[in-house]
C-alpha cells in the first residue's frame, strides 16, 4: 500500500452577508493571502458571488436559445 499526503492554502470567505440598504449592495470583496520574502501580506480584492455565475449563466443560456429559435413562450 503506497499513502501520502500533502498541504495546501485555501482562501475561502463567506459572500452571503455583504451589507445591502434597499436596492443598493456594497462591493462584494474577499481577503486574499499573499506569500511574500518577508512574510504574509492580506489583501482586499473584488470577487462575485456564486449566484452572480448562475445567474449569468442562466442568461446566456436564454440568448443562445432564443437565437437558434428553441426559447419558449
């Protein structure tokens, strides 16, 4: 039997509490750790939510249809 293992940095953040007033919803951002000679550095940087991908995508897919002339009605 032949095992092993290994070790990884995942950067994982939650992007279902962002703050929203009314219709207005601030800039989803999320941390992102750099390695860096000196050490570690954080960094804040723009990101989408996984229902912004669907949703997207779910759009196109109704373009696609409604051009080849299979979109229903």
């Amino acid at each position: 039997m032949i095992g092993g293992s290994g070790r990884f940095l995942v950067n994982l953040e939650s992007l279902n509490g962002v703050e929203s007033i009314g219709n207005l919803t601030k800039h989803r951002t999320a941390p992102v750790v750099l390695k860096t000679s000196t050490g570690y550095l954080v960094r804040y940087v723009p990101v989408i939510s996984g229902e912004a991908l669907a949703h997207a995508y779910q759009a196109s897919l109704v373009d696609i249809a409604t051009k080849e002339g299979i979109a229903c009605r």
